[in-house]
C-alpha cells in the first residue's frame, strides 16, 4: 500500500530514521528542524558536562560511516521536502587528535543548498579544557530546497528578517534526553520560516519532542521520529501537555516585531541606506531589508 503524508503527520514514529524516511512520498515536507548525534564516541566530556549517551543509539561511528550516513539522512529529507522548503541542522565543530571536523565537510556533498549558517551561542562551555578558546557555539545550517533553478528564495518578513544571524539562549534544562535545544530554537525557526501558515515540521531526531511541541503551539503539524521507546514516550508524553510551555513561546515571539520596515520608509521618502551622490552613507542607516 502506498502511505500518504497524512498517514505520518501529527505522530512520533518510533524507528530508524533512514528507514522511516524512505517510506514517506516525495515533496511533502514544508519545514524540518533537527540536531543529530554529534558521532562524539560517547566519551568527549569537561568536568561540567556528564557523557552524552543516547538510549538504543551508540554515538561512536567511525568519521566516513558517520558523515555517509548524515549524507544519506539529509539526501532524503530533500526528497521528501517540497521545492522552496527549508532544513534547519543544528551541529558543532569537533576535534579529534587534533583534527577538526566541521559540518560543511558533509553538507557540501548533499543536495540541498546552504543559505546561511547561522551561530547559535550557548552561553555555556561544553568541554572546559585549555587546547582552545572555550567553545560554547553550535552552528544552524539553514539548507533550502530551491524552485526550479532560484536558489535564492523568498524573503523573509522585516520582523523575522530583524533577527541576527547570532542567536543566544541557553540549551534546555530538567530534560530527560541527553543534548535538548531550548523551544525557543524551533519556534524562532518555525515563526519566521512559515509565518503562521500551515505545514508539517520534520524532525528526524526527535528526541524529546522539542520541535514538535513547538510546531503545535504554533498551530502547525508535526512529524518526529527517534530510535529510541523511551525518548518516543517522553515527547510524546511534552505534546499532551504542550501548554506548559506556551509562556516561553510567546517571549521569542515578542521579539519579532519592526517599528518601520524598508517599504514604508521607501514609500515616505525617508533614507533606506542607498548611496548618495558622493558615494557615502550616514553611519547606522542602513535598514534591515
């Protein structure tokens, strides 16, 4: 029998995540949010951060087995995303023997087409040694799936486009699940990408529902999928009480708002940052577009 997206949407399918991916029909998807395993051999840790180790999942892949596999992931998520969606990766910079590996060493060889990276600061250090500069960055990878050969899209809305490319909040805290992202990530994502239209968000490692909870309060369906029972249990046990959490929810959409946007300046005369005649602009005029 051939499966419809309503036969998957508004669920947390308990599964392999390629697996699972595989069964959904093409262009189905308008948004997807997600951060996988890191592949940190369940042993990188500082005197302030316990081992991640996941439930039904062992995070020690060799590196090729691990970027190969994340290709293949994202691969079919583009598949299964219509033309003009977008993915949101959430991943970090490793190191290993001192080697670095960074997330555009894989993303390079996917389909999909990278829009910007976006640096989420998490005020917190992971591992507190001194062969660096404390890390307390992730990197969100927002990757589009172009129309036809526009690789560029649409704009975003001022009050989404407002927002830096840096966002700061610290990572979820009293979570059963190892690696939790605030619901404030999802939501800011979800907000400004679909604008209070409607859709179904993806997240191929669902973990403990996070964006899936945020993608119900904002009135939009939702599909996770994670390896793990007890993880599927814990998210959805977030959903039937997702309400809990629509306070957080309504401060990161307070932040979405713009007094005056670049077409109402324009429409009134005013300055929009464009060059004048001898070739200067006054220092902080230029308009978010």
């Amino acid at each position: 029998m051939v499966m419809q997206i309503n036969d998957f949407a508004n669920k947390i399918i308990c599964g392999d995540t390629l697996e699972i991916l595989r069964k959904i029909p093409p262009d189905s998807i308008e948004l997807g949010i997600t951060s996988p395993p890191y592949n940190k051999g369940e042993k990188q840790k500082g005197w302030l951060v316990k081992n991640v180790k996941y439930d039904k999942y062992s995070d020690k892949k060799s590196e090729d087995e691990y970027r190969q596999n994340q290709i293949d992931v994202l691969n079919e998520i583009f598949r299964i995303t219509k033309e003009g969606g977008s993915f949101f990766y959430n991943h970090k910079n490793r190191w290993e023997k001192g080697i670095m590996h960074h997330p555009l060493q894989w993303l390079m060889k996917t389909k999909w087409t990278i829009k910007q990276e976006i640096v989420w600061d998490r005020t917190i250090a992971a591992n507190i040694r001194g062969w660096r500069f404390w890390q307390i960055d992730e990197k969100i990878y927002w990757l589009y799936k172009p129309k036809g050969n526009n690789k560029i899209g649409d704009e975003l809305e001022a009050r989404h486009a407002m927002l830096s490319s840096v966002w700061r909040f610290p990572p979820e805290r009293n979570n059963g699940h190892p690696a939790p992202f605030p619901i404030v990530l999802p939501a800011r994502i979800i907000f400004s990408i679909l604008n209070k239209k409607k859709g179904i968000v993806l997240d191929p490692y669902a973990g403990s529902g996070t964006t899936c909870v945020a993608a119900k309060l904002l009135g939009c369906d939702y599909l996770g999928i994670d390896i793990s029972e007890a993880y599927c249990k814990m998210a959805k046990n977030r959903l039937s009480y997702s309400e809990k959490d629509r306070h957080k929810l309504e401060e990161e959409l307070k932040k979405h708002s713009v007094s005056k946007t670049f077409s109402d300046r324009k429409m009134k005369g005013e300055h929009t940052g464009k060059y004048r005649k001898t070739g200067q602009t006054k220092p902080n005029t230029i308009v978010n577009q």
